[in-house]
C-alpha cells in the first residue's frame, strides 16, 4: 500500500472520530460531494500540518460543494 493510500485511511479514520460517526459514513458523504479524489491528492498538504488544519480544510470544502450542488 502506498504511503498516500494509508494515511488517507489515517486521515478518513481520524476525521470521522472528530465527527462523530463511521468511517463508512464519512466517505459515502466524500463520494456523494466528488472529494474523495481530491482529498487524496492532497496528501502533499496534509501529511505535513496539523491533523486539525486538515479537519477544517474538509469542512470548508463539504459546506463548498453542498451549495453548489
């Protein structure tokens, strides 16, 4: 696996412990909003700040993606 694959995992995990719910639910909410791909491809950013910049990243782009759709 590579190291962008596990700490995507790592990240998906963790965000749906600071939420509050399943790690299932979460991604079922990145797909429906076409993130998941674009969360993945942010591994550059993410890896390297605080888990919780990373948090309020996601919030700002589900809430983004929610109004345009």
């Amino acid at each position: 696996m590579s190291k962008e694959s596990e700490f995507f995992i790592y990240l998906l995990e963790r965000y749906a412990e600071y939420k509050q719910t399943s790690a299932d639910q979460i991604l079922k909410q990145w797909e429906e909003l076409e993130l998941t791909q674009f969360i993945f491809d942010m591994y550059e950013i993410y890896h390297v700040e605080r888990l919780q910049n990373a948090f309020e990243d996601i919030d700002k782009l589900m809430v983004e993606k929610s109004r345009n759709d």
